[in-house]
C-alpha cells in the first residue's frame, strides 16, 4: 500500500420502476441521479485509529462507522484512517445516500491504497456494504451509483447499462419525512407472505410496467414511458408503501400536465417523480410546491457517448 490520500465522488440514483419488487426477483430500472453526489475524502492515520467525520446523526454515524471498518476489512486495509464524508444526498428520501456513500468510500480506499477496480468489482464491494445499512437489499441501489449510467437490474445477476433513446426530464418532489428502506421492505414481504396469489399477480403487473418503461426509455417514447410510471405508482400503492402526501404530489404533477408520476425508492417519505415535456416543465414545478413539495429538484437523462466512463476512470 502506498501512503497516499484518496478522495471520490458517486452520484445518487432515483429508481424508474420496479422498486420493491426487485427484492423479489422482478427486473427493475434505474437512473443515476448526478444533481447531487457523496465525496469521500480517506488519509492515512495511527495504527488503529479510525475516525470518520460526516454531517450525520448519531445513530447514522454509527453506522457509517461500522461500514468503515467493514469496508477496511473487505479490501484487506489496516485499521488507520481517517476518513471525511461531504454530501448534497438527503438521508433517507430515496435518493440512494448510503449507496453513494459505499462506493465513494470503495473508491477512495482504492485509491489510496493504490488499486484499481472495475465498476463490477465496486459495486460488489458496495453491495456487501449496503447490506449493512439495509439487511438484504436487492443490489439495485448499488449496482446504478456504481455504474453510473441507467440500468436494468434483476436480482442476483450483473446490470444491463441501458441508453435511452432520447432526452427525457423528470421533476422530483419531496415530501417533508423520509421513510426507512428496512421497514418498508420487511412490512411488503410480511405482505407477500400473508397473501402470495395476490403478490404474484403484481409481480407479474410489475413486470411488466419495468418491460414498457424499458421499451420505451430505449426507444426515446416518452408518453409510453408516462404511462408506465403511473402504471408503477399504482402497483406501489397496492403494496402499502406510498403516503397520502406522496399520492397528492403525484395527483398535482398529472394535473399540471407531467406525462405520467411515481414515488420513487422505497416510499412511507422521500420523493416522487414526474416526466415532464418542455412546455410543462415550469408548471409542474409550480403545482409541486404549491402542493406542498419541501424541496423541488430536476433530472435529465438522454443518450450515453459510447466511451463513457465511470469515476473511477475505468470503464
Ligand atoms: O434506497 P431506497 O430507499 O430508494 O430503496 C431501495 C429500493 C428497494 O427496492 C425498495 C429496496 C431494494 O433493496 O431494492
């Protein structure tokens, strides 16, 4: 190892369809969400000293930490570092802030230790880290923060990059509350569970609102790519895990003209999404703040350059 510092950034991710479902084996998409980003910052430290400075709460802290030691453990580096988190991510609104944080991390400790890695080989490392943030996450989250591109992700096998087939722009509302991963995912499979008939037939409603959306992200058609969104929020709101307050965002977003909208992520908080054409941009910012948004953000995903890479300077 050598004795230099290392310091990268990921972006966030909003999740397109499938979420929750995707922790049950249907396909899901993903977008990375490059409005807002994690830094980690690492420096060699004593022996056996490991400090970790973010602008986190208590509890969060402590987790980060033990995903530090974790991390360390993993790439088999000595215990001595400090390491810094800067981060424009909402905790816990959906935006993938523990995702960005795990391959940050990843990345930064490569680095210093003068490693190289894959984007797969990231995302596995992250994956194995999320999973102390989250119990058993579906590696959705990991696998487009790592990527950095959109993706479709099934379960258990390596993503699809995907190239949209045109520019398309979303507005994200947020409601004032986020929600916790963990807890929404145990009370879908609790549902799951009581009731496996009705589950599947929406897992098979689920997949295929994930197959038009894809179809039509691909294909650059963007009233095919509304309708699955709304296809989506439905399913999610089947499965208990949208608000009242995600629902009137989502409602205020059609009335203002958006394509079609979702919650986005895991639900019970965080934000929704709505696809949006360039003369109905403004209008449905405006309708998500008047209808309560606390916080209103853009984002625009279009065609990929072929030679494209990740942050990390691989491909
Ligand atoms: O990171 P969140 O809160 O946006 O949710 C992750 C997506 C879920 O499908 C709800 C969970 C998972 O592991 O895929």
């Amino acid at each position: 190892m050598t004795n230099v510092t290392g310091r990268a950034s990921a972006p966030g991710k909003v999740i397109l369809a499938g979420e929750h479902f995707a922790v049950h084996g249907v396909p899901a998409l993903a977008l990375p969400f490059t409005g807002a980003c994690t830094t980690v910052s690492v420096a060699p430290a004593p022996p056996e000293t490991v400090t970790l400075t973010a602008a986190l709460s208590e509890n969060d802290h402590a987790r980060a930490l033990t995903v530090v030691e974790a991390a360390l453990t993993r790439l088999a580096l000595p215990r001595a570092w400090t390491v810094s988190v800067d981060s424009t991510i909402p905790v816990g609104f959906g935006l993938g802030s523990s995702a960005a944080f795990a391959v940050a991390l990843v990345r930064a400790l490569l680095m210093a230790a003068g490693l190289s890695a894959t984007p797969e080989d990231v995302r596995e490392h992250a994956h194995a880290l999320e999973r102390l943030f989250h119990g058993s996450p579906s590696g959705l989250d990991d696998s487009v923060v790592a990527y950095e591109t959109p993706i479709a992700f099934r379960r258990g096998e390596a993503p699809e990059r995907l190239v949209p087939g045109a520019h398309f722009r979303f507005v994200l509302g947020a409601v004032g509350y986020a929600g916790s991963t963990m807890e929404a995912v145990a009370s879908v499979r609790r549902r799951a569970e009581a009731d496996p008939p009705w589950f599947s037939k929406l897992k098979d409603s689920a997949g295929s609102a994930v197959s038009q959306a894809r179809t039509a992200l691909e294909s650059g058609d963007a009233h095919a790519l509304g309708r699955a969104l709304d296809d989506s929020h439905g399913l999610l709101q089947e499965i208990g895990v949208s608000t009242p307050e995600l629902d009137s965002l989502v409602v205020a977003a059609r009335d203002a003209g958006a394509l079609g909208a979702k919650l986005t992520g895991a639900g019970w908080g965080g934000f929704m999404m709505a696809l949006v054409t360039p003369n109905r941009h403004a209008g449905v910012r405006d309708a998500l703040s008047k209808a309560g948004a606390t916080l209103v953000l853009e984002l625009d995903v279009g065609p990929v350059p072929e030679n494209r890479r990740g942050s990390d300077g691989s491909k």
